[in-house]
C-alpha cells in the first residue's frame, strides 16, 4: 500500500490535536497503521501548530516535505507556511473567510503543481451554530465531502460523534454536518 | 488483544507496566509530561498496585525511584532532558552504588528544540554517568525498549536510561496490546553499608564493577539483534553506508524503502552506550564510507575512531544544531551519496516553494499568555510599578511575560530568585540601588525555590519576589502542585502552603492578593519597594493567585464582564503593545481597535488598563 501523508496546521487552541484523534480514530477502524506527530508545550499559547499523519508502513512521524497528499488549515497564513509539506496534485483545505484566497502568488503556484484547493469559513459556520470554538469540526465536515478511504463521510462523522466529550457532542455533530452541506452544495454547483 | 491509538509516551507508559513497573516517579516537563498519567490510566484500567507520585523536582524524583529499587522494586523514574541535571548528582553515583531491583531513568530529548531552554543529548549524561543509554527510533520500539531496559537493570543491577526524542514522544501510534499483570515483588532491604553508604575507598571498587558491567552489557548488545542490526549483504562492498539510530533511523529508512534503495546498507544502533563495537566492525568494513545520523548530539561519531571514514557532524555533513527533520536527513544523506559517487536519492527539496513561503511575509506567530491569564495582570502591573527594575524570571508560561517587557532573564528553574539575589549584590557592590523584580511559578517555586530564596535571605539581599500562583502546573498540562493536597492519582494527600514556607525561609513580609485587582496589586508593590528599602527590611514576598483559566475553566472567572471600546480611544496602541491580550486587537476593517468576543474571558481587567479611560464595560 501507498503512503498516506497528511498536515495539519492553525494555532494552538484551534483544536488541532483534537481533528488528528478523529482521522487518526477513522484510519484505525480501517486497520490501517496509524502514525503521527503532534505539537506539545509552549506552542499551544497560541503559537503556530502544526500535527502530522501518516498511514502505512512508515516508521518516521514526520511528513517529508512535498509529500503530503492533503493539508488542512484552520487559518490562512499556516496553511500557505506549511504549503511545502503538498505534493504535486494534493489537497488545500483552508479555513478562511476572505474573497480574495487563495493569494495571486499562491493560487499560481497551486495550478503550476495541480495543487487543488478549497477555502471554507468553517469558523463563521460554527459561529453561526453557536460554537465559535468548533472551526476544527467544520473544517473536518467540509473535508469529508471530499475525503477518500478511510477518510470518508459516514466513518468520519461516526468517529466525531463516539469520541466527542458529552456536553459537545451535539454541537460538535451540528458543526461537522452543516459544513459537509456546505460542500456537498459547492460539489453540487 | 486490543488494538488502540497510543501517545509515544502512552506506549512507554504501557510498556513499563508490561515490564513489571511498580514504582514510577516524576517532574512534568515537555515532551516526558504524560508518561506518568498514561500509567495512571493503564493502572486504573488493569487495577494494579503500581505506585505513582509526581515529585516536587527531578532530583527527588530520582533519589525515591532509587531507594525503591534498592528495595527490590521495578522502579522508574521519568523527566524531560533539562531534568536531568537537577538529577545528575543522584544518577552519577547511583550509578556506582548500582541497584537491587530494575531503576530506569526515562529522560526525553529535544532536538529543535521545540519547549526546552537547550538541545542537550542525554545520550552524553549516560556516557558520563557511565550507565547504559537506550534510543528507540518509533513508540512501538520505545515500549518494548521499556522492558529490555528493565530487564537489564535488573540482571546488571546498574540504572539504564531510556532516552525518546520528542518524536517518539509525541508521536502516535497505533499499537496492539494485551492484558497487564501485577508484580508481585515484595520490598527487602538487606543492610550493606559498603555498597548503600560507600565511602571513596569502596567508590573505587565500585568503580572498578561498574566498568565490568559495562563491558559485558557492550557484548549483550552485539547480540541485541532485534534492535541492533545491519542491512549488509554478505561479501558485498559499498561504498557508503549509514548508521544511524533513535529517530533519524526512522526517517532514513521511511526514505530508502520508499525509493526502493537496496544499494545503501544501514546500520541500526538502539544502544549507543555502551558501544556495541563488535556489530559494528563489520559494517565499517565493507563500506569505504560512512555516514551517521544521530540525534541530538555527536556521540556513535565519536565511538567510531576511523576519521578518514566517518561522515557527519565533525566533517560537516550533519547540521549541528536543529531537528533532523526528514528533508534535512534527505538533503544530509543525498550530498553523502554524490561524494561518494553513488546515485542521489529523489525528490530533492522544491525550493521554489520556500522561497513562495518566504516572499508572502507571513506573521510570525509567537506563543501570548492567554486571553484572562491571571500572569497579564501581574506583569502589567509590576512593569507599570516598577519601569526600570531588572525582571528575573523563570521556566513556565510566565515566561511569555517578555511579550509584556515584564521579563528580562530566564536561566534554569529557580533562577528568577538566584538571578536577583545576585543581580541585587552585583549592584550594590557599587553602591547602586537598582531595582529587581523576581517572578516566579508557583510549581517552579516548590521545584528549586525554595534553596535560592533560603540563601537570599540569609546573605541580605533586597528585592520583590512575585509568585504567580495559578494553583496549578500550567505550561506542561495542568499538574497538580504540592499546594492543592491532590496526588498525581487524584487521590488526596497532605496541601501544603506557600505562605508558610515563604515565611519558613524567613521572610517577614508576605502579602497575598488576586491580581486581577491591579490596584490592589499596585498598592501592595509600592509598599514592598519601601519595606526592601527599610534598614531591617528584607525580601518582599507578594504571592499573585488566582487560578488558571484552563485548569480551572468553570470558575477562574465568576464575575464575568463585557466590555467595549469607545469613541475616547486614541488608537495609541497602548493596551495592544502593553497589556497584549489576544482578545485586544486592531481591526483592519473598521480601522479602530477592538474586542474579539470569542477571545474575550471577561476577567475585566483590561478596564484598569487604558489611558484615557476608553475601554468600558458594557452598559
């Protein structure tokens, strides 16, 4: 089997760590060896952070750069400091609320490498469902209309609902499903 | 068997209970800070007796992981690497004293370094402890290393280190597991004053034992085949091979598999220490060159003598400082490979792409205090009190008061007292009366506060110390401190109070406030400042508490403001320069300063802070 690499970035507080457990969860159900690295200590006071995941028969935790099939970002700015670790016909998945994304600069380099993206305002969709610290759900959402095995809708939203914490869970499976609408409109149109 | 998602330190954690762990002890730090509750976790859910504290620094750590061995017991010890020289004085002799039961160091590397004040490499405080090092490259390795260590303590009776890299630490892995049994070794002391209590005279002797022991663990680890071993085909010549070990082994063969590269043979070495020199003979032999990576230091480099031979940090092939991430191993193993000749790898790094990132002049993110930290108010308050003070500080979140200009210094853990005491007697020296201001944490401050601040006072020195008590470990996850009387397990034990032991080191003024009210705060600063200016004054202790908002998320603000930014605000970018609370920020878009109210705590201290009275709560 191939590797399977992915990023994921933001800032400490996002929950970045949390969105790796549901991927790294999902994987898992589909057997798959599951690797990944994850950002501890000082950074998390709102520094920049960033977490990896790696399916298959690797040892490192670490995704080299030009490797990753698939970044996710909570925030704009990290997900372009981390758009080395894409490779040539990977996944941009960022959230962000400005017309104008991806930059001109960017958006030339994405089409040069076959680089697709995707910019979601996953925070004013959890804003909206009143849980402005949920982003990371929406973007998890609007991911799996895209996501492939085992990265699929249904596994994801299954693991979202068993791992969330009680009093969340409700508003952790509002966020992820309106965000997954979302896309599957974007797809739709 | 159950099959479940492990933490690099979850995986330790469940292999030291596979190995028949029944005393663990530890000081939190990044990245070593979750070994211990992952073994309380696996405790709990197999219902062992294992028996778990989190000790008040490293060195005490150890000395009580010790006495347990000497017991009998399988006993372990955990911290990061910077912890491990609070605890060099017990692991240097304990070395030669030597064990009865299994004493295991775990002491996790930092290479970047990510949360730590040095890169140091514990693989060199093994070599100069002279007691074995362990390396595991994945969490799977560093659990079964776990036992491999705890096995050989034993049978050696000599302590062993186990060092993961943050990379192993927080890595996560998806690890297959059975069930947990207890051990069942009683304690027995049996009294050997020459070997528990030796004198130099039997040091020596010791010393002599010890090396012995080394001897015979560098044999047992050129047949360690399951951790140690070469990917060499017999009869065959190369010319270049990598040895390599820990983490980078990891990345260097994720590399070569994936690019299919049989013509580049590995040697792997888990055990650097002692040296498994008889594995790696062969090796050497039938390369013409080789290159070593290791992490974080210069150590297997050394062991191998052959300098024609031997690429990496000494002949500057191998960065000397940072991680080994996989694209500098990359970089690293591809300038090796044309210097010898041989076919680069592919891939190389992309850097056009780099120079992308580096053109879009991205913000720099550095780490703040939280939005409502109690430490805000305090360094605000003690930098508009005291302008021109020299800041000592110390290890913890608190150090992110430099953002406020409310830290100056920050050397070790307990520095932010030492620092001042010596500041203090350096300026009066000449005469001068310069003003200090010492903070310091309230874990930081049980963990080596209390010695500095002891010598202090006793020699006279003049300064404030403020404790910043948020009643809680904060930086390293929300650790119970001494002061709460909660145990690592959650069960109760005796609280302690800082108040008495200020006073216990004979400080005679001690205040205690919620910094939250700044002008309470201010009050009490001014009249610190004049009684360390009393000719019988002394030391001013002012101890800041109020509980973290992430420990104590519910109730660290029960009275709850809203506040808003009026038409007086001047745009002067005082309270963003100054006070730096996230949820303080200038708005692009309504071209005014503003409040994120999803940042925003509502601590409500923010309105204490603007000059001109523009930041009001809400009608």
């Amino acid at each position: 089997m191939n590797t399977l690499n992915m990023v994921l970035c933001g800032l400490g507080g996002q929950g970045i760590l949390f969105m790796t457990k549901v991927l790294s969860q999902a994987a898992l159900r589909k057997n798959y060896d599951v690797l990944g690295a994850e950002t501890h200590g000082m950074a998390q006071r709102g520094g920049s952070v960033v977490s990896h995941l790696r399916l298959g028969d690797v040892q490192g935790s670490l995704v080299q750069t030009g490797a990753a099939q698939t970044v996710l970002a909570l925030e704009e700015n990290e997900g372009y400091r981390n758009l080395p670790f894409l490779a040539p016909g990977g996944s941009l998945f960022v959230n962000t609320a400005s017309p104008s994304f991806p930059r001109e600069e960017v958006k030339a380099f994405l089409l040069r490498h076959n680089i697709y993206w995707h910019g979601v305002a996953a925070s004013a969709i959890a804003l909206s469902l009143g849980a402005p610290l949920s982003s990371n759900l929406a973007l998890l959402g609007y991911f799996s209309a895209f996501g492939e095995d085992p990265f699929n809708h249904d596994d994801l939203r299954a693991v979202v609902q068993e791992t969330s914490p009680d009093r969340f869970r409700e508003k952790n499976l509002n966020v992820f499903d309106a965000a997954f609408e979302k896309a599957m409109e974007e797809k739709g149109n | 068997m159950k099959q479940e998602i492990f933490l690099g330190n979850g995986a330790i954690a469940l292999g030291l209970l596979e190995a028949g762990c029944q005393v663990l002890t530890s000081y939190p730090g990044t990245p070593s800070s979750e070994i211990l509750p992952e073994v309380i976790r696996l405790v709990k859910s197999a219902n062992l007796n294992t028996y778990v504290e989190w000790s008040t620094n490293e060195k005490v750590a150890l000395d009580n992981a010790f006495a347990a061995s000497v017991a009998g017991k399988r006993a372990v010890c955990c911290m990061k690497q910077v912890g491990l020289n609070v605890a060099a004085d017990s692991l240097m002799s304990a070395a030669y004293i030597g064990t009865k039961g299994a004493l295991v160091i775990i002491s996790c590397d930092d290479p970047g370094p990510h949360s730590s004040q040095t890169e140091q490499d514990t693989r060199f405080m093994a070599r100069l402890a002279k007691v074995p090092v362990l390396d595991p490259s994945t969490p799977e390795e560093a659990r079964r290393l776990a036992r491999v260590a705890m096995d050989l303590s034993e049978e050696f009776r000599i302590p062993v280190i186990l060092r993961p890299a943050i990379r192993v630490c927080h890595a996560r892995q998806s690890i297959l597991y059975g069930d947990l049994e207890e051990n069942k070794t009683k304690s027995a002391f049996e009294k050997d004053p020459m070997r528990w209590a030796a004198t130099p005279r039997f040091r020596l002797m010791l010393h002599g034992e010890l090396n012995g022991k080394l001897r015979e663990i560098a044999k047992r680890f050129e047949a360690l085949s399951e951790f140690n071993f070469h990917t060499l085909e017999p009869g065959k010549r190369y010319p270049l091979g990598i040895v390599a070990g820990g983490v980078p082994f990891a990345v260097v063969r994720d590399i070569l598999q994936a690019q299919d590269r049989k013509d580049i043979p590995v040697l792997k070495i888990a055990t650097p220490f002692p040296f498994p020199e008889g594995l790696v003979a062969p090796f050497m032999d039938a390369c013409d060159r080789v290159l070593v990576i290791e992490e974080t230091d210069t150590l297997m480099e050394y062991f191998l003598r052959d300098k024609e031979k031997v690429l990496g940090r000494l002949s500057g092939h191998v960065p000397s400082e940072g991680e080994l991430v996989p694209q500098v191993v990359h970089r690293t193993m591809n300038r090796a490979l044309e210097e010898s000749h041989v076919e680069p790898l592919q891939g190389a790094e992309d850097p056009e792409v780099m120079d992308l990132v580096k053109s879009l002049d991205l913000p720099v993110r550095r780490p703040t205090l939280c939005p409502g930290c109690p430490h805000r108010a305090s360094f605000f308050a003690i930098r508009k009190n005291k302008p021109k003070a020299i800041f000592t500080s110390d290890i913890g979140c608190y150090t992110l008061g430099l953002n406020l200009g409310a830290v100056d210094t920050c050397l070790d853990m307990g520095a932010a007292i030492t620092m001042a005491s010596g500041f203090y007697h350096a300026f009066s020296q000449d005469g001068v009366d310069q003003p200090i201001v010492a903070t310091i944490g309230d874990s930081t401050f049980f963990h080596s506060g209390t010695a500095g601040l002891l010598n202090a006072v006793y020699n006279d020195a003049r300064f404030i110390l403020v404790i910043l008590d948020n009643l809680t470990t904060a930086m390293t996850g929300m650790q119970p401190t001494p002061a709460l009387g909660i145990r690592a397990d959650g069960s109760r034990g005796k609280a302690v109070s800082l108040e008495r032991i200020v006073a216990g080191c004979g400080v005679d003024f001690i205040e205690v406030l919620d910094p939250y009210d700044l002008k309470k705060m201010n009050e009490v600063l001014k009249k610190a400042s004049a009684y360390i200016h009393e000719p019988e004054g002394g030391i001013a202790v002012v101890i800041a508490r109020h509980p973290c908002l992430i420990a104590y998320r519910d109730d660290a603000v029960p009275d709850r403001k809203t506040v808003v930014i009026t038409d007086e605000c001047a745009e002067c970018n005082f309270c963003i320069e100054r006070f730096e609370c996230p949820a303080i920020y200038h708005d692009q878009e309504l071209g005014r300063t503003n409040i994120n109210n999803q940042l925003c705590t509502g601590c409500g201290v923010c309105l204490s802070v603007c000059p001109k009275g523009a930041i009001v709560e809400a009608a």
